[in-house]
C-alpha cells in the first residue's frame, strides 16, 4: 500500500511540474531575419528583328508624368481638326525612359482616372498611382495619344511606336486587335528597404513604323527602380 502511495505521489507531482511548464513555455529560439529587399538596379532588354537591345545603370530610369483627355474622338470641320474627350474623365501617364549605348526604349503606364476623384488636376494620389503598376497582365495599348480608351501600357522605341498615334494627314492605322498576341506582364511589384518599388516585368509588342509595317518585338525584360510622383493631397 505503501509503494502505491509514493506512485500516487510521484504522479502528482509530474503532472503538477508538468503544468506549470505549459503555463511559462520556454522562449523559442531566434527567428530567422527578413530578407533585406536591395533596391533594383534599372535595366531593360529586347530583340527586334533578331538585333538585342539593352540598357541598365542605378538611377537610369527617367520618368516624366502627365494627363490627357480620355476617350477622344476626331472631329474635323473645313479648316481644322481637334480631339475631344470625355469631360468627365482623363488618362493618366507615367514615362519611363531608359537609354544606353546598346539601346533606348520609353515604357509608358497608362489608367483613366474620373476627375472628380483625381485631387489636384492632373496626377492622383498614390493609391491610385500604384495600381498603374499592379502585378499581373497589362494590355498593351493600341490608341495612346488618340482615342485614349484603354488601361495598361504603351511602348515607344527608336523603331516605332506600339500604339496608332493621329498624325494629322499622315495618319497610318493598324486594324484593330493588332496587339492581341501581345502582352506586358508585372512579375513582381514590391517595397525593397530604400522605400522605393521593386518593379520586374516581361513583355512582347508589335511596333508600327511611320509607314505602317509591322515588327514584332520579342524577349522584353524590364527591372525598376520606382520613386513614383503623386500627389499627396490626393486619395
């Protein structure tokens, strides 16, 4: 009975030491430090016509901001022409030039904003500027500086433009639905420790030439570094 009793004893007091271990858990050990996202290095290459096409530096992207009218129409009387948008709305851009020694190419983001909800004319809060650059598929554009009805991204290189651009009597256009085999993808669209965005994109485009013809612009890679404008009144 005896030898039962100091089991019993013992029991307790494993279960007692037991709780009391639960109740204080022992701190768990070091956890592992967040990667340090480094700033991106600004970049850009691609091949038009079998030719590659490069430039990269820090600090290479030069970015200018900008509105139009939206959704514009042509209209032409006897002795002159203008485009004329929608009142209520505009299309926002932002450009970004990168250029080197083996290459040059201006990559535009493009969204219509409602005036009403822009803040100060002419550039939205930045809420709305980062969803410019939401990862993800981007169209690109077809009427960029014309009709200016579509979101997502327009191509500028010293071959050509991706977009039909109105040039008054000189006006070549593409049928529509031209740039439906291409694509702008962002890959990835984070904050790195500069407070800056980490941009990295890939893309294709058709390039149309001043006469119209056609060239496919292939093997698009992009890295950005962006510190981008908006307006802090705004959102």
């Amino acid at each position: 009975m005896k030898h039962l009793n100091l089991i019993f004893a013992f029991a307790l007091l494993t279960a007692f030491a037991s709780c009391k271990k639960s109740n204080h858990p022992e701190p768990e050990g070091n956890q592992p430090a967040k990667p340090v996202i480094a700033a991106f290095r600004d970049s850009v290459s691609y091949t038009i016509d079998g030719k590659n096409y490069s430039a990269s530096g820090i600090n290479l992207n030069d970015i200018a901001t900008g509105y139009q009218d939206a959704n514009r129409k042509l209209v032409v009387n006897s002795s002159s022409y203008a485009l004329i948008g929608h009142p209520d709305s505009m299309m926002y851009y932002q450009k970004n030039y990168l250029a080197g020694k083996n290459g040059s190419i201006r990559i535009i983001f493009l969204k219509k904003y409602l005036k009403s909800t822009r803040g100060m004319p002419g550039m939205p809060g930045l809420n709305n500027v980062l969803k410019l650059f939401t990862a993800g598929q981007h169209s690109v554009v077809e009427d960029f500086g014309w009709q200016n009805t579509q979101n997502g991204v327009a191509i500028e290189v010293p071959q050509g433009t991706s977009y039909n651009a109105y040039n008054g009597i000189k006006t070549i256009v593409a049928s529509p639905g031209f740039q439906k085999n291409s694509f702008f993808e962002v890959t990835d669209f984070v904050i790195n420790a500069s407070r800056s965005y980490n941009l990295k994109a890939k893309f294709t485009a058709i390039i149309l030439d001043e006469a119209g013809k056609q060239k496919k612009l292939e093997n698009g890679y992009l890295q950005l570094n962006l510190v981008p404008p908006y307006n802090t009144l705004a959102d």
